[in-house]
C-alpha cells in the first residue's frame, strides 16, 4: 500500500472507471467515485493504491471530526473475490487507529448491495439513507474497539 503520485493519476482514474462502470445501468447513473478529481485527491494525500505492476485496488480517505470517511474503494473487476476490497477496508481500520479516530464512516448506493452486504459482513451498520447528488445512499459506520 502506498499514496498515489500524480503520475498515478491516469492509472487512478481509469481503475474507478472500471470499477465503477458496470454499476452505471444497476443506478442509472454514473456513480459518484466515477465524478471526484483524483488530481486534487492525489495532491491532498487522500488516495492509497495496491498492486505490484498496475493499480489493483484504491481507497480514498478523508479525516473528519471524530471519523475517517471512506470515501471511496474500488477494485480491479477481474481482482473480484481475491480480498483485495477486504484488504484496503483492512487498512483504513489501520489508517484510523493511526490517526486517533474511533470510527470509520461510508455511503454507498442503495442498489450497490453486493458493496452493502460486504460492509455489514465486516462490521460496518447501517444509520440510514441520504439523498447525494440526486442518488440515494445508505450510510455506514464501523466503531473500532479500544
């Protein structure tokens, strides 16, 4: 695991592309991770890639108050099912201890409930659905033991 340089930008970029795009047609749009400028990402220190040669998986994180906002996690579709998605979650558990913060936080699409039942299989609960930009997400939360 390693922050991600502007020269990963490219790469970055097309693996949420990937990543995201069979999901286009589930939500009927295009969603959220696919919108974020990974140029302004990159230079706050807030992306984190995997992988030996190319981008295997990516997780954005984002301190806030009390939490550390998971803000983004995608995986190479055809790294599926080899834990590459539990890994990164694994390491914003690690990034958040790091930091002092007793929680992590996410949203995902409601349709997205391949995503939503990982979450929960891990830890995370559900506090509810919000209105993001036109989607409907269900926001998520993960308290990390002492």
């Amino acid at each position: 695991m390693r922050l991600a340089e502007e020269a990963d930008r490219a790469a970055v970029e097309e693996l949420v592309r990937e990543a995201y795009e069979p999901w286009v047609p589930v939500i009927g749009m295009r969603p959220l991770p696919m919108e974020a400028d990974y140029a302004a990402l990159i230079a706050a220190g807030r992306v984190h890639v995997t992988g030996d040669d190319g981008l295997d998986g990516l997780v954005v994180l984002v301190p806030e108050d009390g939490v550390l906002l998971v803000d983004n996690v995608a995986v190479r579709p055809a790294l599926h099912g080899k834990g590459i998605g539990r890994s990164l979650l694994a390491f914003a558990e690690r990034e958040a201890r790091r930091l002092g913060l007793p929680a992590l936080r996410l949203y995902t699409n409601v349709r997205m409930t391949t995503n939503i039942a990982l979450y929960e299989s891990i830890g995370y609960v559900q506090l509810g659905r919000v209105g993001i930009e036109g989607r409907s997400a269900v926001v998520m939360r993960k308290q990390l033991t002492p």
